[in-house]
C-alpha cells in the first residue's frame, strides 16, 4: 500500500470518518486489485462488504476506486459502472454510456473471465508488450521523475493476428477493466453525432481507470486526404486527433487496433506513445500455439515438420482454430487423441474456406 494512501486511512480512522474510511477501504482493494493481488483484494472486499451489512453503505459504486476525501465522486452517466460485473453469467456485458439518439451503449464491458491474454508473440514483440506492463505498473514512480507511463497504444497488422487479444492481454496483466467500444451505435449519420459520441465515451474513460479499446480504428481515423471520403468523415478524424491530444487517464490506457494501417491519417501516429505491429506467427510460434491449443487434449505421433509445411502464411487466430477443429475431431470420434490425420483435414478445410 502506499505510504500517502496508508497515512489517509488512518487519519480517517483517527478522526472517526466513516465516510472516508469507507472510501479508503475501498480504494486499497482497488490498488490490491490492479497490482495482480486478486486473491487478497477478494479478501479485503470481503471485509468492506460486512462492514456494509452492519448498517453503513459504501458513498460510491462497488469495485470502483474511491475519490481522495473532499474531492467530487466519480460517476458515471446515468449511474452505470465501469468494471465488469464478474457475478455475471459469462457473456454478459455491461454498458457505459448511451447514445443520446438510439439510447443504445456505446461501449461495452468484456468481464474479467472472459479475457484472453496467454499469447505467443516473437522476442522482440513480446518485450514491447511487457514494457508497456512494466510502465503501468511503475506509473507512480514515474511520475515522481516527471515521466508519463505508455498510455496510448496502437496495435496494428493483418486479420487474426492477434491485436484484440494483445488488448486483452494489456488489460489482464495490468488488472484494468476491458471495455471496447461499439461503431454501430457510436458512428452516426447525423451531422456532429459521432464526433459527440467519441467524445463521451474519452471523457468517460479518462475519469474512471480501464483500459479502452477502440478496435478497427480507422472508421474514425482515415487520411484526410483520400478525396473519396465526405467532409463529416474528415470532421471525425480532427475530432478523434483532439480527443487524443487531450486524452490524460490518471490509471488508465486507451488501445487501439487496425488492420489498415495505411489508410490511416498520417497525424494519427503522433498521438500514440506507442504504435506496435502484431505480425503472423513464423514456423515456430504457430508449432507453440499450436500444442498450446491442444494441451488439454493427448497428442499422438505427429509429423510436425509437414503440419508446419501446409500451415506457412497462417494467422494466429486460424492457427488456433486448426487446433480446436483437430480437438473436436478427436472427441468427437472418442479417441480423445489429436492425431496427424485430425490437423491434416483441420487445415485442408480453413484452406477450402477461404479458396
């Protein structure tokens, strides 16, 4: 815990301020929480909420961190919250703002259990990954020197690379809730709407600590020099370019993902601190991602060599499903033995697929 948060909590608990105390408590589980500590930020909640039963009641929405005392409470409009319900059913997304048109969510909250984050990347790649980890996890001590952690991310490279599990990965690692925002009820046809819904959502983000993730971000980030585009188009490229200017999340990181890196504005890349390539897997990740897929299934003789010969240029995401699709055969001829003949029709159906 932190020395400034740790004098606060017991200055509280000097003076008798329940209130304050709460949100004290509330904000330790939170610091516990995003600094991986989840089995004793479980306990501390724990704690917090029989403390609830007694008769008190927490002044903000559970799982949220709490405002230093005297300061406004965060909230969120018409009062949802942030996190992810982890109670929920799996599949079960919670909303954060609406759109004040369709009165439909503009972003949607991916629960905690629902993350993939175990990825099979090259040396060099992966090492970007865990230096942005590192940053964040470092971020205080950073900024006692001045130094800002690697708050805006873009990820880009080809479909089924893997960027929105690289997102995915960002927000596990580094604890963050995972809301990804929704083009359908983002974009708008109507003059100045989309722009004001981009806009709520980054001021949403920017109070309250999660990682936003706005896949396929050139919707909204095209070059403003391709003549082919409408003038309201290029009013959301200047919007989206101010957004990130101003974007400063005091615990939070904005990610972004295409797959059309070069349409994209050329303004657009100064406004990342970092802008990572997700490339396709070589010969010997797609063998790893492979028996990773397949590590809760047997795996019988295989000729790895030729799998690996029929599977050159293949994405990580079809890599997975070659595996899955050979586990399912196995199952489901009662075997339960991944053989040489299950990936073999595995990755001559994909390939059919996409003839």
């Amino acid at each position: 815990m932190k020395g400034e948060l740790l004098k606060r909590l017991f200055r509280a608990i000097a003076s008798e301020d329940k209130e304050a105390i709460q949100s004290l408590m509330t904000l330790v589980v939170e610091e516990e929480r995003k600094k991986g500590h989840l089995t004793l930020a479980e306990q501390l909640s724990s704690i917090v909420k029989r403390g609830m039963s007694n008769g008190s009641a927490i002044p903000f929405p559970p799982g949220l961190p709490a405002p230093p005392p005297g300061l406004p409470k965060p909230a969120f409009p018409r009062g949802i919250s942030s996190r992810p319900n982890l109670s929920e059913p799996p599949g079960t997304l919670s909303p954060l703002p609406m759109s004040k048109r369709s009165n439909h969510p503009l972003v949607i909250s991916i629960p905690r259990d629902r993350l993939k984050h175990h990825m099979i990347l090259p040396d060099d790649t992966e090492e970007r990954f865990r230096r942005i980890e590192r940053e964040y996890a470092a971020r205080d001590r950073l900024a006692h020197y001045g130094l800002q952690y690697r708050q805006k991310v873009l990820l880009y490279g080809s479909p089924g690379c893997g960027k929105t599990m690289g997102a995915e990965r960002l927000a596990w690692n580094t604890g963050l809730p995972f809301v990804k925002v929704r083009f359908d009820a983002l974009v708008s046809s109507y003059l100045g709407e989309t722009a004001s819904n981009l806009r709520e959502v980054f001021e949403v983000a920017a109070q309250n600590p999660c990682l936003l993730f706005i896949d396929e971000c050139d919707a909204i980030a095209k070059s403003r020099e391709d003549h082919q585009e409408v003038g309201e188009i290029k009013r959301v490229v200047n919007a989206f370019l101010q957004l990130l200017d101003e974007f400063e999340s005091t615990s939070g990181l904005l990610v972004a993902a295409t797959n059309l890196d070069k349409s994209l504005d050329e303004a657009i890349w100064r406004r990342f601190d970092d802008a990572i390539e997700v490339p396709k897997p070589t010969e010997r990740e797609i063998e790893a991602i492979l028996k990773q897929t397949l590590s809760s299934v047997t795996i019988g003789t295989i000729n790895w060599a030729t799998i690996l010969e029929k599977m050159q240029g293949f994405s990580a995401a079809e890599t997975v499903r070659v595996a899955q699709d050979a586990a399912k055969r196995a199952i489901l001829d009662r075997e339960e033995l991944v053989i040489q003949e299950h990936l073999e029709v595995s990755i001559q159906e994909l390939r059919a697929a996409h003839a």
